[in-house]
C-alpha cells in the first residue's frame, strides 16, 4: 500500500469555481451528475488533472459540454483539458446499499446518508477530494424520499425533489446528503448580530421523544460560541439528522450534522448521566467546528488536529462552563490516561501532527484529538487568557474561507504575543509522554524544585528534544494552608530548578495543578503525603491525584507483594466519603478505583509483568475490604444521594447519582443486593435502573432484572446496546469471553451496526481479566469478529484492533497469543488498507 508524506504536499493546480451536483436516488442504482467548474492556476507548478474517485461506475464524462474519454485508475482518472476555465461534468452510477463500509453515500434503516470524512466524497463522484480544494456547492436531489437534505440553505422543493445550495466555499469532506422518512424537533435561535436561524433535529418517526436534550445543548452552544469566541452562525439553517449506523460520534458537514443516533438522542427513561453528558459535548463540538473545521479548514490531512485538538479544547472549555470545571478536568485526565497514553508509549505512537500514514481513517486518534486538545490548553496556559483569544481572534481574521497549517496556528500567536514558539511546537511533531521527574531541597527559607524531562523514543523518532511544559505549582503549608498559590512554571530545558524564597519551613508542594500538561510525573513522595494532600489540597485535581496515586500504590503493593489494602488509604476514603461538604461528584469520582488497565501499565513501568487474573483479585478484594470497613455507614450515605423530584440530567443531580452509583457498588457487596433490587425496582430513569442492574449483574444476583430489562426495553437500540455491553462488562473474567461469544449468536446482535459490535466486543477488550484469559479465548474471539468484520466495515475494525496495542505489556505466552491472532488477522485475504496498516504498526 501506498504511503502518504506530509514532505510531499503540493497544491492542487486548479482552482474549484463551483460545484453543481444531482442525485438521482435508487437504493442500487444512485446517479450523480456532477457539473464542475475548475479554472487552471497561473502559477501552478502541477498541471495534472486527476481526480479522486472510488467504487463508481463512469457513466460519461464532458468538458465544456463534449464527450471526453478520461483515463481510469484504482484510485481516479485523469483527462486532458483546456488551458482556460472549463466545466467538467459526469454522470456515474454508485450503489449506496451494497455500502456497509459506511463511508461515502450509504444507506441506514432505508434512510439515504453520507460520511465524507475524511476521503469518502471520492465514492460519491469524481472530484479533486482533498481538504484544500474549497468551493461553493449546488445540490439538487430527485427521488420519492419524504425528506431530502444537503448543506447550506435550501433553495426550493416541490413534488420528487430538493434543492440546496451552500455558499460558503468548504472541501468536499464537508459534503453531505440525507433523504428518508424523518420527521424533525425544530426551533429557532436569534443570533447576537439578530439574524433568524431555523435549527431542526432529523429522526426516524418514534424518537421524537429524545430530540429535546439535544436541540437545548445546540442553543447553548451557539450562545456560548456567540459569547466567549465572538462566533456567529453564518446560514438560515442548521439541520441535525440522527442515523443508527455511523462509524463514530458525529460529523460536522456544514449546515447539516450528522449525529450517530447515540450521540444526540436522549430522554431520562432511556438515556444515562454520561450519556446526557457526551451528548451535549458533541453537540457542541461539532457546532463548533462550524468556524474551528469548516470556515477554517485543514490543508491537508496531516494538519487535522489544527481543527480537532482546537475543537476538542473548545468544547471542553464549554462543558467546564455548563457544568462543573474541575470534574470536567478529572474526567479528561482520566481519559487521556486510559486512551491517549498507552497509545502514546506503544507501538501505535505518532505525533499530535503525524507525518505519514497509508490510511487517513487510521489517525483520527485520541493523540490528535485529546493530546491535541491538551496542547491548546498548555499554549493558553503559556500565554494567558486574554493573550489567547487575542491570537484566536488574529487566527479567525487572517484566515477566514482558507485550508490551513498547523504552522498558520502557530504564527497568529507568535505574531500576536510576540513570543517564539517554535521549541513549543515540538508538542506537534515529537509523539510520546514526557517523564518529569522532580526533586526537591529547602534551605534557609528557600524551596526548590528540580525536574528533569525526559520522553522515550517512539517508533521512528529516536531522539526526543526538551519540551516546553508549563509546570502549575502551589506550596501549603504543613497545617494546609496555601502559602504560595498557583504559579506556573515555564519548563524548557531537560533539567530545569525554581526556587521558592522566604518560606519559614519546608512546604508540602501541589504539582502538576489542574493537569497543567500531558505528562507523567514521577516523584518519590511518601503515603503519609499524599494523604495530606487528598486531605488538604486547595487543587481539585492534584487533590484527587493523591488519592489516585494512594489507590494505585495499595493495589501494586497488593498485587506484587500480596499486601493487605493499605489501611491509611481506606481511612481516608472512609473519611472523604462521608464529608458532606465536598461536591458529590468528587466524592464519587475519589472512590471510583484506577481501571485494571492502568494497574498493569503502572506495574509494567516498575518492570514487573503484569498478571491480569492478580490485578483482578486485588480489584476485588480492595473493593469488598472498603465496603465491609465503611458498612455501618453505608446504608446512610447510600440514601443520602437518593435525589428527590424529577430527573434531572445536570451536573448537580449527575453528581449524586455518581455517588449513588458508587455507593451501590459498596453496598451490594454486604447487603445480598437487596438495595439494589429495591433501587432497580423503583428506578424511574435509566441513569439508576442501569446502575442497579449492574451491580446486580456483577453479584451475579441479577438474571431476573436483566430478563425485565430486556422486555422492557427491546424495542429500543440504543438501550439495548447497553444491555448487551452490561453483559460483557460485568461478567467474571473467566466467564467474559463464552458470554460475548453467546451474545454474537443473539437475535438482536448484528456485526454490521457499529454500536452493537461495540456494545459487545468493545466491552469484551475492556473487560481486562476477561479478555486477557491465559487460554486466549479472549483474543482469538476479538480477532474472529474483526476478520469478519474487515470484509463490511474496515473503518470500525481498524479502529478496534488497538484492544492489542498494549501486547508488550503481559507474559510470554499471552505476547505470543496476541501475536498469534495479529498474524492471522493480517494473512487474511482481502484485508482492507485500514486494518492492514493498524495491524502491521501494533506488529512492529
Ligand atoms: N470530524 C469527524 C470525524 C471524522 C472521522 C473520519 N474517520 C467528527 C469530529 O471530529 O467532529
Ligand atoms: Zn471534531
């Protein structure tokens, strides 16, 4: 297969006029006659007119209104045109039933869709589909479907067809196109500037129940754009539409969103706390990419973190707003640990801004959207406030309808601050986490801290240069008073000290506040400390970092020396668990245990080969020691977050039910599951019924409650996913891999809805003990379904083959398990370039 470099980039050497498109709808037989008008550019270096195009059957192709015979390839054509503005025009045929991939116009449920992101307008017609060619689109859409959509606003419609017409210029990634049987949520929205926008929500008739949620997140949404960027919608309307089939969350086509159903609709019967959570952070996000994405493009895919990692930053800034900022910063350091850094420190390991792939689907990673996101975060905590929405203002002036680079972002802000940001820019081409290791002195009033940088190589990049990191510090006092509050500290050598004068005595240092950068701090600290500091740290982040880091050395101590759960930890839990002056969700988020995963990464950075079925049992037992020590208090606390009045899915009633959840778990472990039978029972919303059937189900004590679950709620996909991803998740780990077995057999299980193959064999590769059983049951199911899978759908396999990333990690004959199914996947004939590519890097 063919690699990509971004060395190699040149531009197009046409400029794109205009784009007039009709769609002649048949379930097997779609016609797309393309009108393009293309001018050469003067100066262009390349003159070759070849355009993209995949799977379409060529009709005819004219220039200038007469026949031409183009020359086809695997990938394209190419043709000989004029040395002045033309019109390229084609008719070609494309089958959007037979596409399962999801990728270019598909069918879902009998409804018409498209996914062009990041290369799949190239299967709709031929067309130079590339990020950095932009122009205005004219659609028109012939066929007997009830609604019929495409971006931009809509220009007329009458019996049998629709038409659209988008005049903002974008890249064809942007295209897209929706007719079906929907029925809409709409409302409207008065932007700042006073303009009207009508916004509707697109479901299948029977959600339009769950459309409220999401129709008030985009309405915030845009407020809070209008409010804290200065950004405005730009057209009449602004249509959503859910689909059940969709490779991922969402896509931000312009004017025209497309949400997998998960993503967008909710109700309290069928929808939980973090459902709620994620959907208004998606709504968000692909709001926002109205003006980070769309009006201000990626110039080439490489770039695509320019718009994802700004997206991601920008959404999460809203999140923080709506909610509750520190839990919001919790939760994403939880994140980022668990997805970006074993990818970060394994063999699938690239830069924020990759510099080569074969296959772009492939990068769409949590490096380039969350590290992304988190080297945004670093530079505005660099600069400071109002120097950052100064540069992004310069950045949204200068390069407003343009395809940009990751160095055009770089330079709003050098040339805005005046600052050289080019060692800061390391943060894009160096992949890896940085190490910071810290010592410290005091003497004679005077606190310093040294630390040292240093990142391991990744594969292809040997050497790595310091960082520039920004070091967030506050100093308490040994009674807990903050004596020096947060500072933050400009790291930019590989070893670097700051010194703290005038201080009466040694101070208890809070380092790394609120996640102040994307690494892994390393300091030799004692228990009794960290105690302090989860006790009296003024940080909500490195407050509950200390108790992190005390749950995780118990369970290393647990697993590597068959110790007993550390007693002082437990007294600390027991005695923030009970502190009702602290935020629910805080407290929740204290007690919730670091994953099995991050036990055996932290084991396997001490040098010690981790056992899946040890770190388990030291799970286990950890878990039934701090119920049974917390066990008089339990049934208090537990009622205490029983919320009153009608559900609610803020931060305030999330939080408690967090806590709740929390707390259920406890007590089930030493009440035989009788509260939470009572609780599933009385449950009149998901967030409670769900978390009673857990734990019920993970107490083995549930099979009646999960038959109810399943009458009740058959009918309805969404929730049905999370009865299936229940079953995985909370079966015992020698039971895992037989329960997701039986579950690919089940009437309702189908490989070709992505949510449902998640459901079941995403939480078989999360399920750490279960999918790591010593006999490789585990693994030769995962890899079972992923072959099966390539042959439909390559995106999502590629995508889930990363549940064998961390093979480097466990024993000899679990690495040659794995390695064993990695072969076979990859000697499969007809692999995709997708899974090809994912599965050769992990092998490497
Ligand atoms: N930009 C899309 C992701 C497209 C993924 C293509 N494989 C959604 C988002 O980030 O908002
Ligand atoms: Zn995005």
């Amino acid at each position: 297969p063919e690699t990509f470099y971004l060395k190699d980039y040149t531009p197009f050497g046409f400029d794109v006029d205009s784009v007039e498109l009709i769609f002649r709808l048949a379930p097997d037989t779609t016609r797309v006659l393309s009108k393009i008008h293309f001018t050469p550019k003067p100066d262009a270096a390349d003159r070759t007119f070849f355009l993209h195009g995949e799977q379409l059957s060529l009709i005819s192709a004219r220039i200038d209104g007469a026949e031409v015979t183009p020359e086809l390839t695997a990938s394209g054509l190419t043709c000989d045109v004029p040395d002045q503005p033309f019109v390229w025009g084609a008719e070609v045929e494309i089958n959007p039933q037979a596409n399962t991939a999801l990728e270019g116009l598909y069918m879902s449920n009998g409804m018409y869709c498209t996914q062009c992101e990041a290369e799949g307008f190239r299967k709709i017609t031929y067309y130079p589909d590339r990020p950095d060619v932009m122009s205005t689109f004219s659609v028109r859409i012939e066929g007997d479907e009830k609604v019929m959509l495409s971006n931009g606003n809509p220009v007329d419609t009458g019996g049998g067809f629709a038409e659209w017409h988008d005049p903002w210029p974008k890249p064809a990634y942007l295209f897209a196109l929706v007719a079906g049987d929907l029925v809409n949520h709409p409302d409207r929205f008065t932007t700042r500037s006073g303009k009207e926008v009508l916004l509707n929500i697109w479901v299948r008739p029977g959600d339009e129940h769950k459309c409220d949620f999401g129709m008030n997140a985009l309405k915030k949404s845009m407020a809070w754009d209008e409010e804290v960027y200065g950004r405005e919608y730009d057209l009449d309307v602004f249509n959503i539409v859910a689909v059940d089939d969709f490779n991922m969350g969402a896509m931000e086509n312009k004017g025209l969103n497309i949400f997998n159903s998960s993503c967008v609709l909710a109700s309290p019967e069928t929808s939980t706390d973090s459902n709620f959570e994620r959907i208004e952070a998606i709504i968000a996000h692909e709001y926002f990419h109205n003006w980070t994405g769309n009006r201000i493009t990626c110039r080439d895919w490489f770039q695509l973190c320019l718009k994802e990692g700004l997206t991601v930053y920008r959404d999460a800034q809203f999140t923080a707003d709506m909610r509750s900022a520190p839990v919001k910063r919790i939760e994403d350091a939880i994140d980022l640990r668990a997805r970006q850094f074993p990818e970060d420190n394994g063999p699938l390991a690239h830069p924020v801004r990759p510099e080569s792939f074969q296959e772009i689907n492939n990068f769409y990673t949590a490096t380039v959207y969350e590290k992304g996101a988190e080297v945004i975060g670093m530079l505005k905590r660099l600069v400071g406030d109002a120097a950052y929405y100064t540069a992004v203002d310069l950045y949204f002036d200068r390069h407003d309808g343009q395809a940009c680079t990751i160095e055009d972002w770089i330079k709003v802000f050098e040339d805005s601050t005046g600052r050289d940001l080019q060692q800061f820019k390391t943060w894009y081409s160096q992949a890896g986490t940085p190490r910071l290791k810290v010592s410290e002195t005091f003497a004679d009033g005077t606190y310093t801290l040294t630390f040292r940088q240093s990142t391991p190589p990744t594969p292809g990049q040997d050497h790595k240069d310091p960082k520039v990191i920004p070091i967030a510090v506050g100093l308490l006092s040994a009674e807990g008073a903050e004596l020096v509050p947060t500072t933050v500290l400009e790291m930019t050598q590989a070893e670097q000290s700051f010194s703290f004068e005038g201080l009466d005595a040694q101070p208890v240092p809070s380092i790394l506040r609120d996640f102040s950068a994307p690494v892994i701090l390393d300091r030799e600290t004692s228990a009794q400390e960290r105690a302090f500091l989860l006790a009296h740290d003024t940080d909500p982040f490195t407050r509950w970092e200390a108790g992190r880091e005390l749950a995780k050395a118990s369970r290393i101590a647990m697993v590597k020396d068959g110790a007993s759960p550390d007693a002082a930890y437990l007294e600390a839990l027991k005695t923030l668990v009970r502190d009702d002056t602290l935020d629910p969700a805080f407290r929740a988020l204290v007690l919730s245990p670091p994953s099995e995963s991050e036990i055996a990464q932290a084991l396997a950075d001490q040098g010690v080969t981790p056992d899946p079925d040890a770190i388990h049992d030291a799970a286990e037992t950890f878990a039934q020691t701090l119920a049974q020590s917390l066990s008089d208090s339990l049934p208090r606390l537990f009622a205490a977050t029983l919320v009153d009045g009608p559900y609610q899915p803020d931060a305030i009633g999330a939080g408690s039910r967090a806590l709740n959840g929390r707390l259920l778990g406890l007590l089930t472990r030493i009440d035989g599951g009788e509260a939470a039978a009572r609780q599933y029972e009385e449950a009149d919303n998901m967030t409670v019924q769900n978390t009673a059937l857990a734990c019920l189900l993970k107490a083995e004590k549930g099979e009646s409650q999960s038959r109810a679950f399943f009458e009740q709620w058959q009918d309805d996909r969404l929730v049905m996913d999370k009865w299936f991803a229940l079953q995985v998740a909370t079966a015992r780990p020698e039971r895992a891999p037989t329960v997701a077995a039986e579950l690919t057999k089940h009437r309702l299980f189908t490989i070709k809805n992505p949510n449902r193959f998640r459901a079941v064999m995403g939480a078989l590769s999360m399920n750490h003990a279960g999918f790591h059983q010593a006999d490789g049951s585990g693994y030769r199911l995962l890899a079972d379904q992923l072959i099966a899978l390539d042959a439909l759908n390559p995106q999502t396999t590629a995508r889930m083959c990363t549940a064998f990333q961390t093979w480097k990690r466990y024993d000899d004959a679990r690495q040659a398990l794995m390695l064993a199914e990695l072969e076979r996947i990859k000697s499969t004939s007809g692999l995709s370039r997708d899974t090809n590519e994912m599965v050769s890097r992990i092998l490497d």
